[in-house]
C-alpha cells in the first residue's frame, strides 16, 4: 500500500512508490537507468524529457510504444522496459 500523496506502481515487476503527479519515466528512473535497446543492442534512457526524443518509449499495461516522460504515473499501472 503506497504512503499518502504517493500512488504505487509497478516497472519490471517491481513495486515502485512515487508521488502523485510523477511520470511513468520518474518511476522508471527509480528502478532502472535503462528504458529500452536500440537495435544494435545499445542500452537508451530519455534525452529531452519533453517527448520529442522518444528515447523513452516503454509498454504500459500492454500497450507498446509509449512515451514514459509523457505518460502519467496512475496507481497500480504496470511498465515494462526493454533496457
């Protein structure tokens, strides 16, 4: 149970508490450096923080392709990374 004007949520698999109003890539941060790999195997994090680089994309419950710095964080969401 996340602390009061914190939600949690849950990247890789593991629970993450954060505040309310934090981004999916704020979350992310806190559990892994790494978002995902370019196609030559390297490993990628955001660049811009604005969703312009789209050097963060993760899956958020199911759904590909999505840009963590842009995504609100929303109690018992689910993010997975490739990183």
């Amino acid at each position: 149970m996340s602390r009061p004007g914190t939600l949690r949520m849950y990247v890789n698999g593991q629970a993450v508490d954060v505040p309310e109003g934090a981004s999916v890539a704020a979350a992310v941060a806190c559990v892994t450096s790494g978002f995902r790999r370019s196609a030559g195997g390297a490993r990628r994090a955001p660049l811009c923080g604005m969703g312009i680089c789209f050097e963060c994309r993760v899956r958020i419950d199911g759904v590909n392709q999505l840009r963590a710095c842009m995504s609100p964080a929303v109690e018992g969401m689910r993010v997975d990374t490739d990183g």
